[in-house]
C-alpha cells in the first residue's frame, strides 16, 4: 500500500549534491570487484579446508568459518563503509550502503557454519532466525536514518536525490506495484514470482526433498533470506539509480542491476551450509538484473516495485538449493561420476543460464524507454504456469516425496554377554556360543524396546528395531531428537543419514585391467601362494563374510566362491536378491580374500555378502544391517529378530569400511556390535583407515575396538604407506594390529575385468584370507580368536616403518609387522 495518500501533493525535488569528475564511479566499480573478489574465494576456500578436514580424517575445524567471516567482514567491509559515507552522490552512496549491509550480513551468516553439518535442520532454524533479526536491524537502522516520507506517486526527479521512504539501503515501503491492493499481488510481484519458479525448475528436477521438519526449516530459511533481500534493495535502492522524469530504464537495468547482482552474491555466500552457499553464489548475482527490469516495469506505471517483488524472486531461488540439496552430500566422498556434487553442478549451471535468459528477456520486455506497465492477468497466468510446471516437473522426473535422515536411538540397557560358554573345538563351539550370543541379544531388545516401538509406532515414525546394538532407527527431526534424548531408557539419539535419490543412477563401475596370469604380487609377498603349492591349504570349509558396496556374484573370480541358499545375501538398500556391486569397491575386497585366477588369499574358501555402502557413504543402521546378518543371517524377507540363523554365520569378516561423524558415528556407535560377534567366536577384520600420515588417526569405527583386527597397508617393498592411519587409538590403545599389501594392489571389478587399487581397503581381505587359510588347515581354531590372533602377531615379518618411529613407536604404525600367510598357517596346522 501506498505511503501516502495518491492526492497528496508532490513537493519538487532537491537538487542533488554530485561528485565531480570520475574517480567515484571508479572507486566504485573497484570496491564492488573487491567483495566479490573476497566474498566468493573466501566462501570456496571454507568448503575446501572443510573437505581436507572430512577426507584426512581429522576433528572438525570448528572455527574455519568464524575465520572466514571475520577476514571477510574486515576486507570487504572497510571499503564499503568509505563508500557509503564519502560520496556525496546518492547512486554511490547507496551502492556503498548496499554492498556495507550485503557483507554484515554475510558475516554474521557464515558463522552459523561452526554447527556441525549433521545437525543440518538446527542450521536452518538458525538461518532463519538470523536473517530475520538482520531484515529487522537493517530495516530500523534505515528508518532511523531516512528523511519524512514523502508520498508514494512521486517520481524521482532529474536530480537523482530522492530518497525513498525507509531512506538506504533499504526503505520501508512495499509499494502498490509490488504488493499490490488488499494483499493481491500485483503485477510486477507476479513476474517476480514467475522468475523464482523459472530459477526453481532445475531444482525440483535433479534435487530431492529431505525429513519434514527439514523442507519446513528450508522454506522458512529461503523466506527470511528473501525479506533480508527485500531490505537489502528496497525502495529506496532503486530509487537512487531512478535518474530522469520519467526514470531512464536503462540505468536501473544495467547499473542499478549490477549493483544489486553484487549485493546478491555477499547475501548468497551466506545462505546455506557449508557446500550448498556455492550454488547460491552462481546462481543470485544475475538475478540483480531481473530486479532491475521489474522496477523499472513498476517505475512505468509511476511507483517503486516495493520490496515483494525482490522478496519472491530471492526467497524462491534460495529454496532450490537450501531445499533441493543436502550439504553433507555435496562432498568430495561423493566427487564419482554422475553423483550428488555432479547434479548439484547441473542444477547450479541450468539456473544460472535461467537467471541469465530472464535478465535478458525481462530487460527487452519490461525495460523499454516506451513499454507499457505490465498487465495483471498475463503476470499471474505466467506464474501460475510456471507453478504448474514445477509441480509437473517435481512430481514426474524428478525425486518426489520426502528423504531426509532417520534417527538411530540407542537404549541405556546392553545386552549381558559375560560368561557365555565356549563349548567345544571348531566350528561346532562356535556356533553354540552364536546361538547364545543371538538369543541374549533378542531377548534383551524385545524386552527393554517394547514401550519405546509402541509409541514411536503410535506416532506413525516407523520404527526399525536392532539388536546386536540394543537400538532403534525411526524417523524424526529436532524435536522428536530431543524428545528421545530425555527418555531414561535412552543412551544417546545418532544421525542415521539416508541418501537422497538421483534422477539418475551413476554408471556401474567396470574393471578394465586384464586378468593376471598368475598368483598377483600382494599374494606372493605374504607368501599365499606358498600356502596353496607347498602345504595344500586353500581355504577350503570356511566361509568369509564381507559387508562393502556389494560383491559381482557373475565375476568369473568370485561365481564359484559364492556359498549360495537363501541366507547368503542381503541388500538393505535396493533389496536387490542376487549378488551386484555398483561401486566396485565389494567386489575388489572380496577377490584380494577368496578370489580365483592368482588374486585371493584363500581360493578356496566360500563367501557371503552384505551392502552397507551406498554410492561410498553408509549409516549406523546400515552397518549394524549388515553386521547382524552376518551374526545370524536370514532369508529374503525375513525379520533379523526371529528369522536368524547363527548356525549359518560366516567364520571371519572382512570390513574395509569405517564410520565418520559425516555418517552419524560416535567413537562408540558399534562397539556392542563387534564385541557381540566376538563373544560369538566371528573375527572381525577392519581396515585401519586412510587418513595419515598424522598420529591418532584410527578413529573411526569399527577400527579403533580392542576386539577387532586392525589392518594397516604396505608398499611392494614393505615400507608403511603414506596414506596409511596410525594408532595409537582412543585411551593409548596399540594399533594396528597388523599390516598388509595396499598399493597398487591388483584384484576382480565389476563386469568381469580387474582393477588395482590403493588402501587400507585392499590389505584388510588378505588378512581375512590368511584367517581362512589358519582355519582350513586346522578347524580346531575356528571360533578361537585369541589363539589365532596370538599366531598372526608372533609369526608377523618385519615391516618397513619412519625411522624416528613417531605416534609412540612401531607398534602405532605397523603393529606386529607385515602379515606371513605361510608361516601363519605352518603355526596353526603344528598346533594339531
């Protein structure tokens, strides 16, 4: 609504006080290069040193972004300060202000980056928040600062003085061509609103929807931060480049739009997580010539656009990337072809190329010295077309309904495992004790869980229940967090994060290095092959376990290996019934353990297979998945609970995977799991990690448990790879517990080739292997872990490690030294 009423009289305007000659206008340019020049790779370099952070395993760097605020705050903030205070043009003063305003206030959003990314709902709420105390600080700042309004019908002279109601940056009117008469929308806010959408298409198509609460806390957020905008670059903004009676609408278009495209980007580089800011970054800035047009189309019918329309057109092409993307997705762990980072990079060029088509078309239709105001009807048919096509796009090739994370809640109450018997010898013992270890763990869930299932199941937040850990995955944002945080028989409530889906799957991975033509060079090294031809042990009669990205069952190394019935396989997240891998990383593992044709350990033993990764990330509840299958496997469709079969459990597992906070992990997030199966007589071989060279970097689980075999990697020539983490673990524990080949070592890939790899990855299966080959050759050991890990470490060779020892000496860096399968296997065939 107008300020003013329409008749009121229309006082003549000031004349202006201008700047002589060149240099301000210079002066000006070069201070908004400058904040572009120090907002955009300062944005960047947060993100890079947070992935660096994420890929070498270290805590988080908490204060990388208080850093990034305050230098960019102090760089970019001085020079638009003298901007906005020195010039006595008001164009330049009002540019200063503007960009002043745009870099406070990315200051002030980019330390909200210090809350930990999986807790992405509460930075939302946070953002939200924050922008609309800024739109509330800025708007009674601006009034504060702003002469008596004048009326509303009053056109900016040729002076180019007038200041707006609400004064700069930002004025405090919403004007009728924006807002329109009783609370319609008016026409100019219509094209605005037709803008958004058009920028939102790309979105809806290639992106997903989180949790509830989640698309909730985004909407609100990229609402706030489109009313900090309509601050940012009200009225008042565009009334400063509003030269001429009537205006010209080529200066509001060109210099007024690229003034607001850089205000745009200092707003943009502080909307959104860690990652989902860079978008925002592309995509706002040409939006400031769009703004441009729509005033000057407001200006035609002889009143300011009012803040509605930067309102919508900034609230809703924020909503794509707050909404559409989760920041812990767009990651370098995801960085494989065709992935989140790939998608989110089409999405991003698609609506900048969007932004730029309608800057171009919005300024040729609505910018013309001659062009009429635009009508009402043909905006809000535009708009509602576009809404449609949203609507159509979202729900057909894009990603409908709703994935956000799901809660991982653990109970207080363990399960007792002491004193379980260790009955006899070999593979009969031990599957007595899995019986015993899976009917305590059961019965421990289906007593301390049923009160908790009966409500969560009350409020339809579908409960999933665990037992290996005594907990419960269910769905549930903040609140319901909280809730289950202040229950007594709950421990702790984790993050279980859930990818969100693709509009397209990646391309399977192919192995494309020829099959070997004899026993690989990893294999030789440790001496496997010396086990096969000398001793005659291959691993026959035990049965490995792998929990990966999946395993090729078709692959000519690995289709015979495979143990085959209704219980030797599980996929929790595509439920796929037969053995595949789209990674590659499965069945790679898999063929270093027990593969044919000179590349596994044990070429004789047989294998079972799990998919606890999906696209390279897991979660608690994927991994315990996996682990409980392999404690109790259970055919297609059945309930872990009831249907467990631990006689069918494998001997030994191989886990060449770890689980980071990224992924929803604590330091004791599966720690009842792996002491469960070890209670059961089931070895758990995990890799160490590839996080070194650093101290202390076997952290993440299962890796740093005293109950599981710790795996390190060598080079061909026995030295410690750089790659490879150290111990010592968490309270001064000794790890690794050993090491094995990892660079450069060759094994099976999906589609029927072969790939070499490097990590810790690819030692963990051979040390599995050499577990299977000990058990062959002596059954007597299955199920005894302490004789088998005690055999391992004293018939270990020597291996190569830094020569001042750091991390505590060679015990943190190699453990017992390099892994001798022959030796290893000639001790336990001796013990009779």
């Amino acid at each position: 609504m107008p300020v003013g009423p329409p008749t009121a009289p229309v006082p003549p305007p000031r004349p202006a006080r201008r700047d002589t000659g060149p240099w301000p206008v210079v002066a000006a340019a070069a201070t908004g290069v400058w904040a572009v020049l120090v907002a955009v790779p300062g944005q960047l370099a947060g993100w890079v040193v947070d992935q660096l952070v994420l890929v070498a395993g270290l805590d988080r760097a908490v204060a990388v972004w208080p850093v990034v605020a305050l230098v960019t705050v102090l760089l970019a903030g001085a020079p638009t300060l003298a901007l906005a205070l020195i010039p006595r043009s008001p164009a330049i003063r009002a540019t200063g202000s503007a960009w002043l305003a745009g870099t406070l206030a990315l200051g002030a959003l980019t330390l909200l980056r210090a809350l930990p990314p999986v807790h992405h709902e509460a930075y939302l709420a946070a953002l939200a928040a924050t922008a609309v105390v800024l739109a509330l600080a800025l708007d009674r700042i601006a009034r504060r600062r702003s002469a008596p309004p004048a009326p509303a019908v009053a056109p900016a002279g040729p002076s180019d003085g007038v200041a707006g109601p609400g004064g700069v940056p930002g004025g405090s009117g919403d004007g009728t061509a924006g807002g329109g008469r009783g609370g319609r929308l008016g026409p100019v806010t219509l094209l605005a609103v037709a803008a958004g959408l058009a920028s939102l298409l790309p979105w809806v198509w290639v992106g997903a929807l989180g949790g509830a609460s989640e698309t909730l806390l985004a909407g609100l957020a990229a609402a706030a931060l489109g009313a900090l905008a309509g601050v940012l670059l009200g009225p008042a903004f565009w009334t400063a480049f509003a030269v001429g009676t009537p205006p010209r609408p080529a200066r509001l278009v060109l210099v007024g739009g690229l003034v607001a495209g850089v205000t745009l980007a200092l707003l943009g580089g502080g909307a959104g997580q860690s990652g989902a800011q860079l978008p925002a970054l592309l995509l706002l800035p040409p939006l400031g010539f769009v703004l441009g047009a729509l005033e000057a189309a407001a200006r035609h019918g002889g009143r300011p656009a009012g803040r509605g329309p930067v309102r919508w057109l900034v609230g809703l092409a924020l909503l794509g990337p707050l909404a559409f993307t989760d920041p812990e997705e767009v990651t370098v762990l995801l960085a494989t072809v065709r992935d989140v980072p790939f998608w989110v990079a089409v999405a991003t060029g698609a609506a900048f190329a969007v932004a730029v088509l309608l800057a171009v078309g919005y300024g040729v239709l609505l910018a013309r010295p001659r062009a009429r105001a635009p009508r009402r009807g043909v905006a809000g048919l535009t708009a509602a077309a576009l809404l449609a096509a949203v609507v159509v796009v979202h729900a057909v090739p894009g990603q409908p309904g709703l994935h956000g994370e799901r809660l991982l809640v653990v109970l207080r109450e363990q399960a007792d495992l002491t004193g379980v018997p260790a009955g006899a010898p070999g593979r009969a013992g031990r599957d007595a004790r899995a019986a015993e270890v899976y009917r305590r763990l059961v019965a421990t869930a289906e007593r301390t869980q049923g009160d908790l299932r009966r409500e969560l199941d009350r409020l339809r937040l579908h409960p999933t229940p665990y037992y290996l850990v005594n907990a419960i995955e269910t769905d549930g944002g903040p609140a319901v967090r909280a809730w289950l945080a202040g229950r007594p028989e709950v421990a702790r409530v984790l993050v279980s994060q859930r990818l969100r889906p693709l509009p397209a799957a990646a391309p399977p991975a192919r192995g494309t290095v020829p099959a070997p033509t004899g026993p690989t060079w990893n294999v030789s090294l440790i001496g496997a092959d010396r086990v096969w031809s000398e001793l005659g042990v291959t691993g026959a009669g035990v049965v490995v376990g792998s929990s990966d990205s999946g395993v090729d069952g078709r692959h000519p190394a690995l289709a015979a290996g495979f143990r085959g019935g209704d219980d030797s396989w599980y996929d929790p997240w595509e439920h796929r019934r037969t053995p595949a891998d789209r990674g590659g990383h499965g069945t790679h593992t898999v063929g270093s353990a027990v593969g044919r044709n000179g590349i596994g350990v044990a070429p004789g033993a047989s294998w079972v297979g799990c998919v606890n990764l999906d696209r390279n990330l897991g979660s608690p509840a994927r991994y315990l998945d996996c682990l409980q299958f392999m404690l109790a496997p259970f055919p297609p469709g059945g309930d872990p609970l009831t249907d467990g079969r631990p006689q069918r459990a494998p001997d030994v597992l191989t886990n060449s995977w770890g689980c980071p906070p990224v992924e929803g992990c604590d330091p004791g997030a599966l720690r009842p799991a792996t002491a469960a199966l070890a209670a059961a007589g089931i070895l758990v071989v995990a890799a160490a990690g590839n996080t070194g060279p650093h101290c202390g970097s076997i952290a993440d689980p299962p890796a740093p448990y005293p109950d599981v075999l710790t795996v390190g990697a060598v080079d061909r020539a026995r030295r410690l790879t750089e790659f490879s983490s150290r111990g010592p673990a968490a309270g001064g524990a000794a790890k690794p517990d050993l090491v094995a080949p990892g660079a450069g070592v060759p094994s099976a890939f999906p589609g029927g080739g072969y790939a070499t790899l490097d990590g810790t990855s690819m030692a963990t299966p051979q040390v599995a292997g050499v577990v299977a080959l000990m058990w062959s050759a002596n059954p007597a050991l299955v199920g005894d872990l302490d004789r088998t890990r005690r055999i391992l470490a004293d018939t270990a060779t020597p291996a190569g490690s830094p020569a001042d020892a750091p991390c505590g000496g060679a015990r943190n860096l190699v453990g017992a030294g390099l892994v001798d399968a022959y030796a290893a296997v000639r001790a336990a065939r001796d013990l009779g």
